[in-house]
C-alpha cells in the first residue's frame, strides 16, 4: 500500500471544541433549521454540570459523545477531499485514544468501514482509498483490526479494477502477518482474498504466489486439499511455470496424490506427450473441472523434455533428429520448438542448420536426483581434467621460458668473456 501523509484540519481545540467541530461537518447541507436541531442534542450532551466530571478526566463520558457522533455518520459528508480527510481524521484519532483495547474499537472501525463502503465503489474511490489507508497506519501495528481495514481497501480497489492502486508486496503481507495478531485461519483467509483479487483483475501470475503462501498456512487441516488443488490448478495454467519439483515437495500438495490432477503434475515433472495422452484417456473431464488448457500443458511437457534430454548434451552438439524424437515433431518444426524453449528460459545455445544440429550452452533439468548427480560428477571430473591439462600447458610454457632465459644468460656471459 502506498504511503500517505495524514492530514487534519481539526488539531487545536479541547474535546469539546473538536467535537463541535465533528458535528457542524456534519450538519453540512441541512436547512438552517434542520441544521439546528442536529446540533442541539449533541450541545446538550457536551455540557459539564454540576457533580459530573470534565470531560478531560471522564473517558467513559468522552465515549459516549464519540459514539453518538459516529452514529450520525452516514457516508463521506459535504466537504473537499481534504476536509473529508480531517473529519475522518480526528475522528479515527478520538476513537482509538478511547480503546486501549481491539476489542474496544473493533465496533467503531467496523461501523466506519460499513459507512466508508456503502457507496457504489467507483464514488469518491481516491477520497477512500486515502481515509481506509489513514486509518490502517493508525491502527497499532498489532491490531488484529488492520486486516479487516486492509480487507476493505483490497474489495475497493478490486472492485475498481485499480488493485495497482495498494502497492502490494510480499514482502509487505509477510511482515503483516508476523505483526498482527490474529489466528492462523485468519491469516489463510487473508491470503486467499489477495490471491482471489489478483484472479479477478487478470494476473494469475501474482494470484499463484499467494496460493503457494495460502497452502503452507494450512498444513494438514481440512482446507489443505482443496488449496492444493488450486495450486496445482494454477501451477498447470500458467505458461511460464515450470517448477513443478519444487512444487511437488510442498506437504499440502503431497497429500492429494491420490487426485488425477497430482498425477498431471508428476507427468509434467517426469513424464511425455505419450503419458499425457493415456492420463487425458481416463481423466479428460478433469481438464475441465479444474479449467486447465490441454495445449498449455502439453507444451510444457514438450520444452520440459526437450530441456532434460539436452542436460546429456552440455558443451555439445544435439542433433536435429533426436530433438525431433524428444518432442514427436517433423525435422522442419525443430527450429521453431527450440527457439520457444529458449524464451521460456529453459535452454540456451546455438542452432546450426547446415550441420542440422543444436549445440547447448545452458539446460535445465526437470529435477535433480541421483542421475542428475551422476552427471554434475562427470562433467566436473571432465572439467578438472580439462584444466589439470592447462596447467600442464602452462607449467611446460614457463619451463621452456625459464630454459630459454637460462640459455640467453649463458651466451652473453660467453660474449663478454670473449
């Protein structure tokens, strides 16, 4: 959420001044005699008489005028944006010198959010989305009530289809998370509606982080399966997503292995397009449900075979025919299927169509087991040799310099003895 500079035209004054102030604001646009009689009740209760307590030493007294006042209030009230502000202002500030306690403002700030978001969204957004972030900065950095503020700047902002408007960040909701107290379940909650309000507005990207940190909230309780399935889902959907190894070691993702969609997941990770074809077989209503598209998945199996087989093939050339046997496609369609692997940052190196062969530079592999360790110990025992070698170069270049010194040092002692 973006930064704001609170601003508040009501900061001089006694409690009974401020909270005058409080009602003539809201007394705007009332006939002149209607206007009267809004404010009489509320000059009646600020009147200290005899045996009661100044308000200044009477907090229960100075509690009750502010929720009197916060009844009255119906919506953003007739001023400018920045009159507006100081109103709300003054008026989070009376109410949470009055609570020492969540529970205390909990009703209050509950009551402000309903009357701040009872217009249609889209009414006075930029006044509101800076009075609810007012109001969020001046709550403790505890409060268990941030995330219900939070929570309606998230619904505006979604609403508004403006979700750029809040700034979020990860970084931002995990340092929420460990300052606020509220539940476990809370915090799930709270994060699924930001994954959920980056589904709506159309960046699955952004909403699939906060599945990931939705699902590991859960653990083992009833709501894993379900979240685990939206995860995989999602993981499936987007086609720039290839960490399925990762993926696949997540406990909440684990315990839905017996579901048709893991078994999806273990095929992108290890499997082929023959796999894909059996699996679709006996689960196509699946695909479906859970509204993944086949031809995504089915290219990413693609460059992630193409990729794996290209590990083996490191600092060497690959042919066209076995990239083609890889991915069952005509020789003509390998070019084509090899640049594409490269944009998806799977694959690097050079085509050479002459030669018809691929020569990698960079691969990525699936996933790293005992093969794939196999492999890192060859290439490595490969490249020790390689440079054992040099050295030997190197170690043979300066003898034959230091010989050649030697010998330079010989002929001119001759010369000058001569």
């Amino acid at each position: 959420m973006a930064s704001t500079d609170s601003i508040s035209i009501f900061t001089e004054g006694t409690f009974e001044e401020q909270i005058q102030e409080l009602v003539n604001y809201l007394a705007r646009g009332l006939s002149e005699e209607a206007r009267v009689a809004f404010i009489r009740p509320f000059q009646d209760v600020l009147i200290t008489r005899e045996g009661d307590r100044p308000f200044a030493e009477d907090a229960d007294r100075r509690r009750k005028v502010i929720m009197k006042v916060l009844g009255e209030v119906k919506g953003l009230g007739e001023g400018n944006e920045r009159e507006v502000e100081g109103f709300f202002n003054l008026l989070d500030a009376h109410i949470l010198a009055l609570s020492s306690e969540s529970s205390q403002a909990k009703e209050p700030i509950t009551t402000l959010i309903r009357v701040l978001t009872s217009t249609p969204p889209s009414e006075n957004a930029s006044i509101k989305y800076r009075v609810l972030s007012n109001l969020f900065n001046a709550l403790p950095r505890s409060s268990p009530l941030r995330v219900e503020v939070y929570t309606a700047l998230l619904n505006l902002a979604n609403e508004n289809q403006e979700l750029e408007v809040l700034q979020i960040s990860q970084e931002d909701v995990d340092r929420w998370l460990s300052e606020w107290e509220i539940s476990q379940d809370e915090k799930s909650a709270f994060l699924k509606k930001i994954a959920d309000a980056y589904n709506k507005s159309e960046q699955p990207g952004i909403a699939f982080t906060y599945l990931l940190s939705h699902l590991r909230t859960l653990a083992s309780s009833a709501a894993a399966e379900p979240a685990a399935l939206d995860v995989i889902a999602a993981a499936l959907r987007l086609p720039a997503y290839f960490d399925f190894n990762d993926l696949l070691k997540i406990e909440g993702v684990q315990a839905v292995k017996e579901n048709p969609l893991f078994a999806l997941l273990k095929i992108c990770l290890s499997g082929g397009l023959a796999d894909l074809q059996s699996w679709e077989a006996a689960n196509g209503e699946t695909l479906t449900k859970f509204e993944v598209d086949r031809d995504i998945v089915e290219r990413k199996i693609r460059y992630l075979a193409l990729a794996s087989q290209a590990t083996k093939y490191i600092g060497r050339d690959m042919p066209y025919s076995e990239i083609a046997s890889v991915l069952q496609v005509d020789n003509k369609e390998v070019e084509a299927w090899v640049i594409d692997t490269i944009r998806a940052g799977l694959l690097s190196g050079k085509l050479h169509q002459p030669a018809q062969t691929f020569h990698v530079i960079r691969s990525t592999s699936r996933s790293f087991g005992r093969e794939e360790w196999k492999t890192l110990e060859k290439r490595l025992l490969a490249w020790k040799t390689g440079l054992l070698g040099v050295l030997e170069v190197v170690e043979g270049a300066r003898q034959s310099i230091a010989e050649s010194g030697l010998a330079l040092e010989a002929d001119k002692t001759v010369q000058a003895t001569a």
